[in-house]
C-alpha cells in the first residue's frame, strides 16, 4: 500500500528566509506526487505536482518541489518566505492510472515570523 | 481544471441526525472522490463514487455510515449517517480525470452536538 511521510508537523521560518518542507513516499511503482497547501478554512490547492520528465518541478507561488526516486523523497522548496505563505502543506502520492485518488501525509503546518 | 461547488459549506447538527453534502462539478469528470479531515489531521478517503453503481470504500468507512450516489458524471452526494460527535469534520468532495490531479471543493464543515 501506498504511504506517505511528512516528517515535520510544524515548522517556523523568518520571512524572507529559504524553506524545505520533507516528504517521503512508499509506492511500488513511479508515483505521481504532488503539494498541496491548505489556509486556514479553505479548500486545497495545488502547488505542483510530478508525473514525470524533468525531476525538478516548478510551481505556483514560487515554489518548487525535487522528485529524488533513490531517496523516495519529494522535497518542497522555496528561496524566499512570505508572510502570506503561512499554511498548512500537504504532500500526497497518486497511484498509476488514478492519479487523482490520493493518499496524503499528515501534513507540515508552517509559521512565518515578520 | 474543474470548478467543484460543495453545499452546505457548513451544518452544526444534532447527534443521531443525518447530513447529505452535494458535489457539483462544472463539467464531466472519471473520477470522484470523497475524504475525511479530521480536526487538526490529514485527509483520509472515505470512498469513490462510481457513477451509476454502488461506491467503493476504503478500510474503516461502510456504506451504512457514508452512503453515497452518482447518478451522472457531474454531480456526486455523500451522506453522514446516525451522527455522532466523533463524525464532526471537514468533509472534501474532489474530482479529476484519468491520470490527472485531484481538484477539491471547498469543504464542508460539519458539527455535531
């Protein structure tokens, strides 16, 4: 079965500052992947998402996410920190041929300090 | 993409009542989808509506507690059955075509007193 690992329940960064944000996923083939960020009484929203080809993914918001398959990890990241990117991140894997019925890990719940 | 309208957004009910929770999408879509979010965690999938027959749940969700119809491949409804407080949660209706990304709904918020 399929799984997912979000090591860090919450994490704080000043704005301005660099973020990761880990994931780890158990999938026995190549998954798709994706971040979604969830702010406080709304629905999800997609940062980005990998299916396949370059590793390196870029997003919305100026993020982007590395797909690293000998560390089943698929890391988000972003240079610079805005106040408004406070959120709750969720990484979920979908499986090959319903890549939309998704598992999610338990989720990364980020502060910004000004 | 889909635009997902989920109604109600949010219903505080009495315990041993039932709640049924629309999702309506703004075109044709393979798959539907409903999850649970618990106060404070993840989502977790209740079940696939498959259209025109019954919904395929997953470990630890009956269709006697969530029964759910798709009669068409816009439209989708969840129910919560002989509601207890343990079942107050945000309930998400997502969609998405075949290996595509899942697109939510805004949820619905539910409590139950």
């Amino acid at each position: 079965a399929q799984s997912v690992t979000q090591p860090d329940i919450h994490i704080t960064v000043s704005e301005g500052a660099s973020l990761e944000l880990r994931c780890n996923y158990s999938y026995g083939a190549t998954p798709y992947l994706f971040w979604y960020v969830q702010s406080p009484g709304q629905g999800l929203q997609l940062l980005l998402k990998y299916f396949s080809g370059d590793t390196l993914v870029q997003g919305i918001k100026g993020f982007e996410a590395e797909f690293k398959r000998s560390q089943s990890s698929f890391n988000l990241r972003k240079p610079s920190v805005h106040w408004s990117d406070a959120a709750e991140y969720f990484c979920a894997v979908g499986g090959t041929g319903t890549a939309s019925k998704l598992t999610f890990g338990t989720g990364t719940r980020l502060q910004v300090t000004l | 993409s889909a635009v997902i309208s989920q109604k109600p957004s949010r219903d505080i009910c009495q315990r041993g009542t039932s709640l049924t929770i629309q999702c309506q999408v703004d075109s044709q879509v393979t798959m539907m989808f409903w999850y649970r979010q618990q106060p404070g965690q993840s989502l977790t999938l209740i079940a696939t509506a498959n259209q025109g027959s019954e919904a395929t749940y997953e470990s630890g969700f009956v269709i006697d507690k969530f029964p759910i119809s798709r009669p068409n491949l816009t439209f989708s409804t969840l129910t919560v059955s002989n509601m207890s407080p343990e079942d107050s949660s945000i309930y998400l209706c997502s969609v998405g075509r075949v290996n595509t990304e899942a697109f939510f709904g805004q949820g619905t918020r539910l409590t139950v007193v």
